[in-house]
C-alpha cells in the first residue's frame, strides 16, 4: 500500500495505537480531543444557524461572569454592549445583512470572532486559489500536536510555534511543501494540562509517506509525533475549517476566571499566520476579478440597504429592516429557518 491510498483514506489515525520506537520513553496520552474534533469537522456544521446564535449568547454571558468576577469592569461593558442590539435586513425568509449596534473586538468575543473569521477567508482566499493555479500544489490540512507539561498558556504556545519553524528550515520540508497558513489552539486537559495544536493549511508539492513527517516532527519536538493530515478537496471550506481556530481558540464554556486572567496576558501574542513562499506571495498579491468573488453574496450585502431586492438566489422580494436585541436573534433564525422548511416541503 502506498502512501497516497494512505493520505487518501483522510485522517491517518493509525497513530493512536502504532508504538514507536522514539527518544521519548513516555508514550503519549491517547488525543481523544483531538480526534473528536478533527475526524468530525462537520459536526459544527450541522447545527442550525439559531442554535450556533444561541450558543453564542451563552458563552457571552459566561465570559461576562468571568469578566465581573475578575474586576475586568471595562471588559465586561463592553463584551455586554457588543452586538446587543441589530440591524436585521431581510426579505422574511431570508437573512441579507445584520449590521450590530457596536463591536467590542475582544479576541474571545465569539460574534467578533465570526466577523474576523469572514475577514480572512475573504483576504486568504483568492490569494489561495492564485497560489495554487500558479504552482501547481495541493493544499493538505496539518494538524500538529505536542506532548503535555506544566507550563503557561504562553509557554506552550511559544513551544509548538518554535518547534514549527524548526519543522520549516529541514530539508524534507522545503522539498515537499512551499508555505501556507498557520492558526493556533488551546485546549486543556483533565489535569488543566495545555495542548496546544497548530493547525496548518500546507501547499504540498508531491506526496510523501506520512511516516517521514512524523519522524522530521518528533526530530525538531525531541518528544512528539502525534500529528495527522488531511488532503483539503476544497479549498474554500478548507480555510473556513481553519480559521474557525482564530474564532474560538478555545472552548470557552469550559473556561474558568483564571483562564480568562491568563488570556488577558497575551494581548499580542498571533493566532494566524502565513509562512513560506505563501506568505511571500501574499506581499504581492493583487487580487483580479475572477480572484475577488469569494463570496459573492457577501460582497452585494455590503451595498444593501432597505428596499433592494433580495440577493439570494431565487428571491426577488423587497429587503426590509428589523431591529432586535441579540436575545431575539436566535428566535428569528429559527423563523426563517422554519419557513424554508414549509417552503422544501412538497
Ligand atoms: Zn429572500
Ligand atoms: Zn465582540
């Protein structure tokens, strides 16, 4: 069996109970986490619009307790007043725009996370696709993990991030892969342990046995090879996979107020990144026409205003707006939602 039937099977999970002789004696923990949530990226997907707007809510209000308890008074405020109220234009079974009252722009602040998220798919993805016209590479999804110590958020992140750019200056690197995104993600184990993931969006030039890499990790790590890789057959919901990391970092929900404080202190530490020729090719880049149309429905809404006609696909009908709080959003999701059910039925 060759590598490719390998890589194409999608996710090599074949690490979990593979013993490698290492450097390292201690075998790592099983990365269930990992596995859960790398193995069924689509799981988010699924949910409904109102439910994903009503977790929201939820990890709003969690991250305000945290905040007050804290003494974060300033914080708090402004995470309350960030998109409290909203500007909903819509033709009634449709969403056009949602236009908020006022955005707090704090890096946990899950409906800043979305608009940033959207930000960089409509920047990286045209540079993407010109990427690979001009190189001819395939883009793959790498995930690298690190082994578990007691250290800082901080700590551990400097420790993934560094062990990458050693990762980079190999020979087995550079012969396989020219550059690609980087994004960041905590998570925590049981025993308040970091894992710190990164997630990679890698142009690969040709295959290779994933066991290489594996060996090229645990070289520059000196204790981890548990990584797993992915072929991204589309590269637009391979991006939106990834930068849903620079959305939510982290589960929030299952966050407490020291972890909130030990976030607090690392104002400027970077969630996402390009590396590589990629990232020397983003310099560069000027986006054409046909780059340009990421989403083309997401470029007209800018310009939408009461009156216009709907930009959905099939809908003619005049916009209107309605003005609601955020506790009322989840409602009216679950309005349209409802009348696009009516609508499929026969
Ligand atoms: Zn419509
Ligand atoms: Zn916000």
């Amino acid at each position: 069996m060759g590598t490719e039937s390998l890589v194409k099977n999608g996710f090599d999970s074949s690490v979990r109970n593979k013993e490698k002789p290492s450097q390292s004696q201690q075998k790592p923990l099983p990365h269930t986490y990992l596995d859960n949530r790398v193995t069924n990226p689509q799981r988010e997907n699924k949910r409904t619009r109102s439910q994903r707007a009503r977790e929201r809510l939820q990890t709003k209000e969690h991250l305000v307790g945290l905040a007050v308890g804290l003494g974060e008074v300033e914080l708090a405020d402004k995470l309350d007043r960030c998109h409290s109220r909203l500007a909903v234009l819509t033709c009634g079974r449709h969403i056009a725009r949602i236009i908020p009252n006022f955005t707090c722009e704090f890096r946990l602040c899950p409906d800043c996370g979305r608009r940033r998220s959207r930000k960089l798919q409509k920047k990286y993805l045209p540079m993407m696709r010109g990427f690979m016209l001009r190189h001819k590479v395939t883009p793959v999804h790498l995930v690298l993990t690190q082994t578990h110590r007691t250290e800082t958020r901080k700590q551990s992140a400097k420790r993934i991030k560094d062990s990458f750019t050693k990762l980079q200056r190999r020979g087995f690197w550079k012969q396989y892969f020219n550059g690609g995104t980087w994004s960041l993600e905590f998570t925590k184990d049981k025993n308040g342990l970091h894992h710190t993931h990164l997630h990679i969006i890698g142009f690969r030039r040709k295959f290779f046995d994933i066991e290489l890499l594996r060996d090229e990790w645990l070289a520059v790590t000196g204790d981890s090879y548990v990584l797993h890789l992915k072929p991204i057959q589309d590269i637009a919901t391979g991006l939106r996979e990834v930068v849903k990391y620079v959305s939510k970092p982290l589960d929030i929900r299952r966050f407490g107020a020291e972890d909130l404080k030990e976030f607090l202190g690392l104002k400027n530490m970077r969630m996402f990144g390009t590396f590589g020729e990629f990232r020397d090719f983003c310099k560069d880049f000027e986006p054409s026409d046909s780059g340009a149309a990421v989403s083309e429905l997401e470029s007209l809404s800018r310009d939408l205003v009461e009156g216009c006609a709907c930009p959905h696909p099939q809908c003619d009908e005049p916009l209107f707006e309605l003005r609601m709080s955020a506790k009322e959003l989840p409602q009216f999701y679950e309005q349209v939602e409802m009348s696009k059910n009516v609508l499929k039925s026969p």
